[in-house]
C-alpha cells in the first residue's frame, strides 16, 4: 500500500492530460488544486465547487485505485458542504457504477507527408481524387478563424449541417455555443464563398480536443467531412501540436490515420455513499 498524502493547494501548475477540460483556471478562473503524493508519484488535480458539488479535473487522468478512492474520500471530508462530485471521463471506475466508453486521440507526426502516408495505398488515392474532384465545382477556400465575427458565421452553419444530417437543434446563439462548449477556433472548407463543412475545436492547451464536426450532405460524394479533417491535422501540425484528441464514438474518420484508443468511464456524479451514484449517459 502506497502512502498517500493529500492536501488543498493554490496557484498555477501543470497539468495532465493538459486538455481544455483539465484547466478550470482558463474555463472558470478556479486557481484551487487537490495535490496527491504518493511513495513513487504525485497529481496535481483541479478543483472547483459550486452549489454543494465538487469538479474535479480528472480528465483521462491516470491514478491507481486506491489514490482514486482516498480522494474521493478526501474531498467528502475536507468540504462538509459538498453533497457531489462530478468526474468527466475519469479513468477510474466507482463501485462498478460507470459505464466504460472509448475516447480517441492522434499522435501527430512532425510532417503532413507523413500524416499522409499512415493512409493506404487505396486511402491517399480516395482521398486525392475526391479533392481534385471537390476543387473542379468552383472556386475551394480552406479557411481557418478564431475571432468572434467569424466563428459566429462558422458556426451558423454548423448548426444547420447538425440540424440536416441528426435533426439537432442546438436552440442556442453562436456566442452561447463557443462559451457552453470552450471552442477557441474553427475551420471550414467553403466553395464558392458558400460554407459547405466545419470543425470546431479546442486549441488553448497543448493537447488539442477536436470539438465537433459537420458538412452539407450535398457534398457528401467528396468525403468532405474526412477532407476537413485532414485540413485541421495538417493546420495542428503547422502549429506544432503533439496529439488531438477526438472524443469517443465510432465515426470513420476516427479509424484513418492511426488513431490510439484510450478506455474511459462515462461521466458521474458521486454522492457521499457509493449507493447515491448516478452516471450520466
């Protein structure tokens, strides 16, 4: 058994996975941690309260059972007022009460040639054919924005395209959607002048979280949903970035360009006794 020491600190630290959802001094201005040290290793965990629930920065985060556990411990009876803890894709399970998902992520390589090359033989000739063939309709503008006027525009399409393809109505302003779901940039593929596929993404850590993506269907012939996809890690690159995470699901994109899978529990809130649990999926 480790000897495992925890206390509340503040200030600014690193953090891993350094991912937006890990930083609620960016998201929420929150400077309070949960530091953990053991014989052999030591966290430095984010933390927040609010409303009698606790938030811990717990993002895919790698901790052995029983550290897991005497923090969970910790947080009940270092805070009476705390009813609740929230995890987000926590890798540790609770009681058995959490469903296990798949999250995604891309390594990325130094250069876009070498992206390229991960594809197959068949892959890197789809994908070069249905880009000439994209580019012989008109006029093709890869663009890429992150000011407030022009991701308000990206993402009026976006809410279209969602609405088009799932019947999603998002019933909120662009505004209200960047600060709701943290994106920092967005990247379209426009012909014409006319958006006809967006991704949305969270670019403000070191590991990048590719938030969302969405194409006019009329286009759907061209792959343009896998060729802005393909734009966006070629731009990560150009950027330096080192991984992108891309969520969990099963969307085909995700099985092109070697993409490494890592197994977390479903997002949960933990009562005082493990009975009060309820997972949130």
């Amino acid at each position: 058994m480790n000897n495992i020491d925890i206390d509340m600190i503040e200030g600014i630290y690193d953090i891993t996975p350094d991912i937006i959802f890990n930083h609620f001094d960016l998201i929420y201005g929150s400077k309070k941690y949960v530091h953990i040290m053991t014989d052999t290793k030591e966290w430095t965990i984010p933390f927040r309260a609010e409303n009698n629930v606790a938030y811990l920065g717990l993002y895919l985060v790698d901790m052995p059972k029983d550290v897991f556990d005497k923090l969970i411990s910790f947080i009940f009876r270092k805070n009476r007022n705390i009813q609740k803890i929230y995890l987000k894709k926590s890798k540790n399970n609770y009681h058995n009460h959490i469903r296990q998902g798949n999250h995604f992520r891309v390594e990325l390589p130094e250069t876009f040639d070498s992206l390229l090359a991960r594809l197959n033989k068949k892959g890197r000739y789809n994908y070069n054919r249905e880009k000439r063939l994209l580019h012989e309709l008109g006029n093709i503008e890869y663009l890429h924005c992150n000011t407030a006027d022009t991701l308000n525009d990206v993402i009026s399409a976006f809410f279209n395209f969602k609405f088009q393809t799932h019947g999603r109505d998002y019933q909120m302003l662009p505004e209200e959607y960047v600060r709701t779901y943290f994106v920092s940039d967005a990247y379209s593929i426009n012909l014409d002048g006319k958006i006809i596929a967006v991704l949305l993404s969270c670019e403000q850590c070191d590991c990048v979280f590719l938030e969302n993506l969405s194409y006019d269907t009329e286009y759907c012939k061209y792959s343009v949903g896998f060729q802005i996809y393909v734009f966006f890690l070629q731009e990560m690159i150009k950027k330096g970035k080192k991984q992108v995470y891309t969520g969990g699901g099963t969307m085909i994109i995700k099985n092109d360009l070697i993409v490494l899978k890592t197994l977390h529990m479903m997002d949960i809130f933990i009562g005082q006794h493990w009975e009060n649990c309820k997972a949130l999926w």
